[in-house]
C-alpha cells in the first residue's frame, strides 16, 4: 500500500489491535482512526469515554495487556476509598486513569470540543497517528433488552451483558454530525477499513451518524470490513450472543450482508473458509486473530494488500 492515508474505524479492544498493527507498518501520519463514541457516558460527574481510551491507550502502549482496556500497572485506592464511602464502584476508575476523565471533562466544560481534546491527548502520548472521535455531539446506544431499555454501561458493565437483547438504538445520531477531519480523511484515503469491533455495539453508532455514512458510499477508496467471528465465536465480547437474540444467523456471513453495499471486500478468517461462497463481494482469507503485537501486524499487511489490489482493480 501507498504512502496515501488509510482509514480505520474502530471500537474498543479488538479494533484498537487492528489499529496497533496498521499504525507499526504504516509511514508516520498516514493513519486515521475514526472511534465510536455510543459508549460515552457521564459518571461520578466525569466524562468517560470507553474506547476513545482504549485505542488512545493501546497506540501509545499503555494499554492493560491483560484486560485490553484500562492502564497497564493500574493502583486502585481511589476505587476502594470510593468503596469505603458506599460510592458506585460498578464502572472501575483506575488512580492514574482518572487523570485522562478529569482532565477531558475540564477541558468539555470549558467549552473544547471532544474532537480537539483527543487530538491533544494523541499527541501529547506520541502517538503516531490522527485519532478522532465520530463526531462533537452526544450519541448515546440503548440497548433494549427483556427487562427494560438500558444504558449501554449499564447493559455491557454493570449487567455484564447478561440481559436479552431485543434492539438497539443510536440516540443523537441522526442529528449528529460527523468531524470534519474524518470526513477529510474519508474523501482522501486509499483505503478504509472496518476493524473487528462489533458490528452492533462498536461501528453502528457511526454507521448511524448520516454523515459519516454518507462519506463511506461516496468513498472512491475501497472499503473492507474485517470479521470479527472465528468458527462463529467473537474473541471477546457479546457479538455472537446479540447476534443469536437477534435472530440472526451467527457467522461471518451474516457480518458482510450486515455492511452491505457500504463494504467493497471482506477480510475473512482461514478457519472460515469454508464459508467464503456464501459472501458475495471479494474475500480475502487471512489468520485474524491477534494475541500478540505481530499478529497485529500480520493482519494489518494482509488487510492492506487486500485493499491494495481491490484499489487497483477499481481504478482498473
């Protein structure tokens, strides 16, 4: 791939990995990552925003590497004097993590936009790529479940994901719009990726901001989902068991005909293979699971040559 900028929407864990690698064997500021922010949310008055951190977090190597999400060498006395005083301790705060939510939510009041305080934050962990949120304005995912309509923390952390799904919805999107950078970033890349996040919880919140969505069909760049299923298992988190109450048919599949027309190829596990005919946009077969900082960029390169030749056959 080209010296051109590539594209990478993400959520937390699984994209900001992808992220990681695209960034190790990309040039230096050709990157951008694009990040749903559906799970922002106020708590103990702070401004908290899920995988923004996350993927700030593992692009500069601060990441738990155990967890994925959080500081790695993380303290928790905050935590537990919180705990003393009978204080919500659902949602952990790490000591040094709280630096990054009470700094943000100084900055949001003071009248900075979210869009701007990431980029400052990306720089001032050296971070060699662009990393904005999906827009400015508040958009918040409900999930609907067999006990009620919830938060999305409420349903991913403090419920741990046990409640059945019914729905989901994108509250804000559709009068959000989208960074303008990333919409930039959009029209001028050579390629687009969408990481492994979930489909539903993780690329939705942005697939649902019109803007941002509108960017990706009149994107001349090829865009490239990369499954987040293996032998119909998500590696982490609550894809297959949404996807199961949904109704829908659990496999990668089920993933591409979910993007649709937005996605020009689809990066598909070797140990789906066979099931590579039931996709009917070109299918690159790749290893992609990633437990360590290569296999991250072992699925980067493959995802890039994929888009590399999907590029050439476009302008072809």
């Amino acid at each position: 791939m080209s010296a051109r900028r590539i594209v990478a929407l993400s959520g937390g864990v699984g994209g900001a990995k992808l992220a990681d690698g695209l960034m190790r064997v990309l040039p230096q500021d050709t990157l951008t990552v694009v990040v749903n922010t559906g799970d922002d949310f106020r708590h103990l008055g702070l401004h908290i925003s899920p995988d923004i951190d996350t993927v700030l977090y593992t692009l500069c190597g601060l990441a738990n590497p155990e967890t994925g999400w959080g500081r790695r060498n993380e303290t928790w006395q905050f935590m537990q004097a919180l705990a003393s005083l009978g204080g919500e301790t659902w949602f952990r705060l790490g000591d040094a993590d709280l630096a990054m939510h009470i700094e943000r939510t100084r900055r949001l009041d003071s009248g900075q936009k979210l869009s701007s305080i990431v980029a400052d934050c990306a720089h001032r962990l050296g971070i060699r790529a662009e990393v904005l949120p999906m827009t400015d304005a508040p958009v918040r995912t409900r999930v609907d479940t067999t006990e009620g309509r919830l938060d999305f923390q409420d349903y991913f952390v403090r419920r741990q994901c046990a409640p059945v799904v019914s729905g989901l919805r994108y509250d804000g999107a559709a009068r959000a719009e989208p960074v303008h950078s990333a919409v930039a970033a959009i029209r001028s890349a050579a390629a687009i990726l969408i990481c492994p996040s979930n489909p539903y919880l993780s690329i939705a919140p942005m697939l649902a901001v019109p803007g941002l969505r509108q960017a990706l069909r009149d994107a001349e760049a090829p865009v490239i989902a990369v499954s987040p299923l293996i032998n119909g298992a998500a590696v982490k988190g609550p894809t297959a068991k949404i996807m199961a109450e949904l109704g829908l048919p659990v496999c990668a599949p089920e993933i591409a005909r979910h993007y649709g027309d937005l996605i020009d190829g689809f990066v598909l596990d070797e140990r789906d293979a066979a099931l590579a005919d039931q996709i009917d946009i070109p299918v690159c077969l790749a290893d992609t699971l990633m437990k360590d900082i290569d296999d991250r960029e072992r699925v980067a390169r493959a995802s890039l040559a994929f888009a590399e030749r999907l590029r050439a056959e476009m302008i072809a």
